[in-house]
C-alpha cells in the first residue's frame, strides 16, 4: 500500500514507521507488500479464512494471479526480522472491554 497508513488510523507511529520500510523493501524487490501478506496468510495452515478488500476489478485480478504464485521465502524472512520489534502488537479501539 503506497498511501501507507491512514491519518485516523490508531497505530502506533513506531509500527507505522516499520511497516513502511518492510514495504518500502518489498518495492524494492519488485512487489508489493499487499502481496505478501496474503500469500502469507493463505499459505499459514493456522489462518483458516483469507478476506481481501479491493478499490477495482484490476486489483481483484491481480489478487486471483497472486494465489498462484509461489511466495518469496527469502523476502519473507527478511520483513519478518525487519518486523520483529512490533510483531504482535496491538492497541486499544474504542471501549477497552470491548477489546
């Protein structure tokens, strides 16, 4: 995601600023981070359920390509150290019981 993280979003500014360099590096390889995190996601036997949310028909096609591609193990090791201060991290949304 170029756009990076929105204004409202609660994230801390220390996360936002690793997710940009893991993505900025995956762009760096010729990808994109987006398509990272859903092989990833489709290819961890722990995650039974796979969402994503498109802007347009291109991107939902790009998304149906990106199934069948293997995923980049090498890369994939190198943004999950990149990732490894803030992996797991979570923060408060509206009403902490609710959380």
């Amino acid at each position: 995601m170029r756009a990076g993280t929105p204004n409202w979003h609660p994230e801390p500014e220390g996360t936002k600023h690793v997710c940009g360099e893991a993505a900025a590096y995956w762009r760096k390889h010729g990808s994109d981070i987006s398509k990272l995190a859903m092989q990833f996601a489709l290819d961890n036997s722990r995650i039974h359920t796979v969402i994503v949310g498109t802007a347009s028909p291109e991107i939902i096609a790009k998304n149906i390509r990106w199934i069948d591609e293997p995923l980049d193990q090498e890369l994939l090791a190198k943004v999950q150290n990149m990732i490894t201060g803030i992996k797991d991290q979570t923060w408060i949304v509206g009403r902490a019981e609710d959380n």
